[in-house]
C-alpha cells in the first residue's frame, strides 16, 4: 500500500525574503444592447406596433397598412386615424428598435500582460 505525502512547500515563496507576486492583467471590452435605456409602451401603442409590423411583414405598403388599421378601429396616439406617412414614422421607430434589439454582444480581450507586485505583511 503506498502513501502519498504532499507536503505544503515553496521554493519561491520560502526563500526569507519578500519575492513579488504575479498577476494577469487584461482589458476586457463588452458591446451590447443591455445597457440601452428603452421606455416601456403602454399596451395600446405596443399592439399597434405588434399590428404594423405583421402587416409590413406581409408584405403590405404604407397605405394599404394605414387604411387595414383604421378599419379594425385603431387609433393614433392622437385618438385619430391613420394615414400613409404616419406609418412610415412608426416603421422607421420598429426598424430602429430592432436594429438595436438584435445586435449580437461583443466581448474583446486585449492587451494581456503579467505583472509583479510586492505584497504588503501586516
């Protein structure tokens, strides 16, 4: 049967003198969308976006979508109907959002470099 026997023991550290530590040293860059503030809509506007961008997804134009909206009864922040360039703007705010929304988060390392410190007893 063997025994193993490790024993606790340094050869740069039990030297009688105060040896300097290493230490790793790097810049991490993050980008990401997580940091973004970005306002709530209430339910009303949200539905309207969620209705926009199905439509557009479908392939209708801005008319097409403006006169769709106002037959199924939805109203412009407003309280008023729709109309072409109006959706224009909302599609242009969607667009945005989700342009931000989908960036892929981006983490970068560099300049890696060792560095010694002498470490305080106290």
């Amino acid at each position: 049967m063997l025994k193993t026997c490790i024993l606790d023991y340094s050869t740069v550290t039990d030297l009688g003198f105060p040896t300097p530590t290493p230490f790793l040293t790097f810049n991490l860059r993050v980008l990401t969308h997580q940091f973004v503030y970005r306002r709530k809509l209430d339910n009303s506007h949200q539905k309207t976006h969620d209705k926009t961008l199905k439509l557009k997804n479908d392939g209708l134009g801005y008319r097409r979508i403006s006169k769709e909206l106002n037959r199924l009864g939805y109203k412009s922040s407003m309280g008023k109907e729709f109309y072409p360039s109006l959706i224009s703007v909302i599609w242009k705010k969607i667009e945005k959002k989700q342009g931000i929304l989908n960036q892929p988060e981006v983490m970068e390392y560099s300049d890696f470099d060792i560095v010694l410190v002498q470490l305080q007893n106290y």
